[in-house]
C-alpha cells in the first residue's frame, strides 16, 4: 500500500514532500483507510513501528498518547516499564503543553534505549521503539512544539494491549496472562482468566488446532509454547480437585430469553455470555444429550464424554437451560419461538452433513460405505457395533479425516488415507498427521478416486486414478491434475468420505427473509453474526462460515452474545473500538516469524504425556494424559510475555484529551 510515512519493522518509506501519485509502496505493512466503516484514519502506531496514512497527524500527541497507553498496559513488575514509560509519558506531555526543551529529546532518546534493553516483557522491550523512530524522523515536529508554535488536536487515539498468540485466537483470550497464573500456581485465577473469553477450557484444551502456538515468538527461539495443553492443564486441575466453582452474580436477573439452536461449542459459548449478562438462554438440541460434534463427530480419544458432562453441568450452573429431543423445523419453528416470547434466536446447528465424493457409486447404499461424520457419530454417540473391515480407506486429509482412520486402526482394521495431492499440502494438523503415522495409518498420496466397486452390494474396493501437480488453485496449493491412463482398483471393504461437511438447513425455509450464499450458510454480518434481512436472528459457528474449528465456533458465539445483548437494548449493533483495533492488529500480523529474539536457546518445550502404544491400539482411552503441576508450571515458565499495545489515530473524534 501507499502511505505518507513508515518505519514499520526497520524499513523506512517517507513519501513525505512528494505528490500522492509518485509516492513509493510500503510492503511491509497493510492498514484499513478508515477505522471501522467510515471514521478517517490517519496514522497507527504500535510494536512493529510508525505508519503515517495521510497529513492529517500529529505525531507528537500520537507519540505522547501512545507512551501513555504503554504506561497504562504495563504490569508493573520490573522497575524500568513501570517507571520508565511514566518518565516517558510526562515528558511528552511536557512537550506537548510547549514547555519541553532539547534536552527533553535526549532525555526521551536515552529511555527508550534504556526501557528496551531491560524490561521483561513485550510492553517494554518493544513499546519504545515506535517512539525512538518518531525522535528520529520527526525532528521539525518536535520543534514545533518546543518553541510554542504549535496546539495538539486532540485527536482520538483508540489502542489494544494485545500479543502475537491472543491475536491469533480467535475468541481473543489474555493467553501470557492465564500461562503466568499457571506458572505462578494461581491455578483458579488462571481458569477465571481462560473463562473470560470461554467457558470450554478441557473442549478446547483437548481438540483446539491452536493458531496461537503458531503466532508464539518462543518459537523464534527454540519451540512455541504449549498453550492448548496448559488451557487443558488449568480445567484437569479445577476437575479433580475440591474448589469453589465459580458462581454467576448476575444469573436470570433479566427476564429476556433467547433461544438457541444447536448445543456445539458455538452455541453452549452464545449462552454462557449471555446468562453472565443475566438473559435466560435456552438451548434446543436434537439428539438426546448436549454437545454438539464435540459429543458427536470428535473421537473419545481427544474429547471423553465425561469431561464435555462436566463443561455442561457447569454452564447448566451458570444458568443454561438445555432442551433436548427437540428438532427445530418441525417441533420448533422461528414462528413458535416469536410466540413463545423468546427475543432472538440463535441459529448454531453446525454442519453434520458428510459431502459426498462426487463418484460413481456412493448413492448404492453399499454396505461399508460411509460419510466420515455419520460413522463417527455411529461410534462414539450411539455406541453402535461396527462390522470389522479388513482394509479401510478414508478419501480426504483434513482433521476429519484424521479422526475416521485413527479410529479404524482402534478397530483393528488396516487404516489407510487417500489424498489426491502429497505430504507438503496435507491440510490436517500436523499433530494428528504424526499421531497417525504412529498408530500404523498408511497414506496413499496422488490418488482420487473415481468409482467404488462393489459386488453384492458390498464394498470390494476403489477405482482410483493417478494425480500429479500442476499449477496452484485458490488455495495456493498445486492442483492435482489426472494422470491419463493410471486408473486402477484398490482393495477395500469400506471406504469413507471424508472430503468436507454441509450445515443441515432444511429449517431456512421457514423464514423466507433469510438469505442463502452459495454454500447454503445464511447471509449475515461477519462483524456482529447478525443475519441480513431477519434482525431478531443470528448465526454462530460452522452453520454461519461452513466447517472450521472448535475456536473459530467460539469466538463466534462470543461475538454473537454482543450483539444480541445491543440488539435487545435497542441500540446500534456495533464493534467496539477495542474489537476494530482487533481487526487492525490480526490484518497487520502481531506475529513476525523472521524476528530475532534475543532470548537464551536451550529451554525446551515439556512434552505431552501420552499413554502406551499398545493401550493407544487397543481402547478408545484418552491418549494424551496432561501435565502434571510441575511440569504444567515448567512449561508456563517458558512465556516470554509478549505483550504488544497498538494504537490509532483517528481524526472524527475529539476525545484526546489528558
């Protein structure tokens, strides 16, 4: 993009003096024009450097406000963050009221060297250095000010306090915060943390594909941390020992309730945020108990069904109600609901619907073929007898498709993955790739298949044929392309489909106003869950977006949960300026994977406790087993504390003030 000015990660490109069609490009960076929708911004500030849109700036008053939010997010642990930044802010100030002096530009220079090279964490390692480049490439600014020439605008300077792994996760969860109450054994503390952002810690600390780990600058070092299971830590401590649950102070003090369809993690986080806000959330489920694809679709061997009861019996606590045995579009409807008095609904029915592989045969009705969901859900919900198949191959490569032929291996079967491209484009987590290899799965790789062959209404195996890699598609990855002459049979009795999944919508139909796109989700705002068109309805998870992660679904709901809670209220449904400096940050990337960390290498990340192999083959035992209290706690030492505050100038506001 075009910008006036930025240092952003140490490359300078000053446009400044130039007319707008000759300005230079800044690779380094990518910002929004506006903040929000349509408030002109001019200018952001933050961890990685300076970025000057356009002329409308101050840089000093955004220099003074941005030492003031470092002073204000600062812990104040170590002595040159917490004093230095104050220092800071109020010689900027000073500056700023016209009563600074040259020597003032020093004193601010030999800070920011000095709060840099000592502090402990992010917000005083790296909070100086925006500041230094303003001292640096704004002298004349600086000037303007000494001198008595220049008045602030008072400008509006909304910021977030944030780090690269809180950044990634989406339901924005304070992670180096809940890691440091494990290291500093302040486990229910930690627990209350993680509960800000949502209340499925052993859900997510067991099966979140954690983005986070990915956006740890600990792995610049040596290894990311071990965030999921220090999540999953926090909830095994709460679970087996005698503590003081905690309470909700604001349980059914409003008399509103909202109904929710689908008991997933989507559904359970919108009801858990709305009963703290005092609504009466009622959650309908068709199946005979809550849980959604965590009851259903997620092996016993990641997730046990005791302890998704426990995640239930807590929100049930927190004043969730639970309806079961109720399937909405027959025995509940968007007109009954309205009738009934409930103010909003929440469509959370996520996408149970195997996709099917587009081949000849697999609408046969064969006997040992199956949708990658259905027999999953088969499994571990309605605990069904599975015949015993010799040879087993599950077509697809995604997480789903780990769990269909981990769990065959369980059964003994021989387990193999089919994936049209190879190793390199392998879209499952690389986690379950390696705990697959380890149970025995095979891979096939650069094969599609094309036709299932059966004999006597049973499966005998599937034509397949040969793929090699072209150029790259959409997703960036090679296309496979068929080779011609390479089609074959492979011997199988039973063959699963596990390419992707489809939300269930027959209910749409009953409200006409709902709008559809082409992957039959609902149309909504992406910003606030809200469906176009119908106010009163709302979407969360995989039903809204299509099949992703248990941590997308909940940061949905969270989000959900806002804006029903302004749409009853009869207010604007909205972000926050906190929640638009949250989308400023992730565009931006809070993480740079090519940063030099000066920190020590050596501390090695503790590894995950697992059960024998043998064991792992032979039941559907949990196979990872947790940290115990030492190693949790050594593991959290390892958090670097990356704290990082980012910060905008926003120029339609007047709020700047003090």
């Amino acid at each position: 993009m075009k910008v006036l000015f930025s240092s952003w990660l140490g490359e300078v490109v000053d446009n400044r003096g130039k007319p707008p069609e000759s300005w230079s490009d800044c690779p380094a960076v990518t910002l929004p024009d506006t903040f929000g929708k349509d408030r002109p911004m001019s200018a952001f500030i933050g961890w990685g450097g300076v970025v000057v849109l356009n002329e409308s700036y101050d840089i000093v008053e955004t220099a003074y406000k941005y030492a003031q939010a470092l002073q204000a997010s600062s812990c104040a642990k170590c002595f040159p963050c917490r004093v230095g930044t104050k220092v800071m802010e109020d010689t900027l100030y000073k500056i700023l009221e016209g009563n600074g002096s040259d020597s003032d530009l020093v004193q601010l220079e030999t800070l920011c060297g000095s709060i840099s090279s000592n502090s402990k964490c992010g917000i005083g390692q790296l909070g100086p250095g925006p500041i230094k480049d303003t001292l640096d490439h704004f002298k004349a600014d600086y000037q303007a000010y000494i001198s008595g020439g220049k008045k602030r605008p008072n400008y509006h300077y909304p910021y977030k306090m944030t780090a690269p792994c809180t950044s990634a996760c989406p339901t924005g969860m304070d992670i180096p915060l809940y890691i440091e109450q494990i290291k500093e054994e302040n486990f229910a503390g930690s627990m209350a943390t993680i509960r800000e952002a949502s209340p499925m810690a052993s859900s997510l600390g067991r099966a979140c594909f954690h983005p986070c780990e990915n956006n740890c600058r600990r792995d610049n070092v040596e290894k990311s941390l071990a965030i999921c299971k220090l999540k999953r830590f926090a909830w095994d401590y709460e679970n087996t020992h005698e503590v003081d649950m905690p309470l909700n102070p604001n349980k059914h003090t409003r008399e509103e309730r909202i109904a929710i369809i689908g008991s997933g993690i989507a559904g359970c986080v919108t009801a858990y945020n709305l009963a703290l806000m005092g609504y009466r959330p009622v959650i309908f489920e068709k199946l005979t108990r809550p849980g959604g694809v965590q009851l259903t679709g997620i092996p016993q061997y990641r997730i046990p069904l005791e302890s998704l009861d426990a995640e239930i019996k807590f929100l049930e606590g927190i004043g969730v109600e639970f309806v079961c045995n109720v399937t909405f579009g027959k025995d509940e409807t968007f007109q009954t609901l309205r009738q009934k008095g409930y103010k909003a609904i929440v469509l959370a029915t996520g996408a149970d619907l195997s996709k099917g592989m587009r081949t000849e045969g697999e609408d046969q009705g064969y006997e040992g073929y199956y949708g990658g969901i259905g027999i999953l859900k088969k499994i571990k919900y309605e605990n069904a007898e599975i015949p015993k198949y010799k040879t087993v191959l599950t077509v697809g490569a995604g997480n789903t498709a780990m769990d269909c032929c981990r769990t065959f291996a369980r059964l003994g079967s021989n387990s193999y993955i089919v994936y049209r491209r190879t190793e390199k484009e392998l879209p499952c987590d690389p986690h379950e790739y390696a705990e697959s290899l380890d149970e025995g799965v095979k891979y096939m790789f650069l094969e599609a298949p094309k036709r299932i062959v059966a004999e006597n209404g049973k499966v005998v195996g599937l034509e397949s044929v040969k793929m090699e890699l072209g150029e790259p598609d959409d997703s960036g990855r090679r296309r496979p392309v068929p080779i011609e002459g390479s089609d074959h049979v492979i011997e199988a009795d039973c063959i699963i489909s596990a390419i992707g999944q489809d939300p269930d919508i027959f209910y749409m139909g009953d409200e006409p106003k709902i709008k559809l796109n082409k992957w039959d989700n609902p149309v909504i705002d992406e910003d606030t869950m809200q469906v176009i068109g119908v106010p009163d309805v709302f979407a969360a998870g995989d039903c809204a977006m299509g099949p992703e992660t248990l941590v997308i679904a909940s940061g949905h709901g969270r989000r959900a949960a806002q804006s029903i809670d302004q749409y009853i209220r009869g207010e604007e449904i909205h972000l926050s300026d906190e929640q638009i400096m949250e989308n400023i940050i992730r565009k931006i990337g809070a993480y740079n994977k090519n940063e030099k960390v000066p920190n020590p290498k050596g501390w090695e990340r503790q590894p995950i406790p697992i059960c024998d192999r043998d064991k792992k083959l032979s039941s559907f035992e949990e196979v990872e087993l947790g940290y115990t209290q030492e190693q949790a706690m050594e593991e959290a030492a390892r958090c670097m504390r990356c704290y990082i505050v980012g910060m905008a100038c926003v120029i339609s506001d007047s709020e700047g003030g003090e």
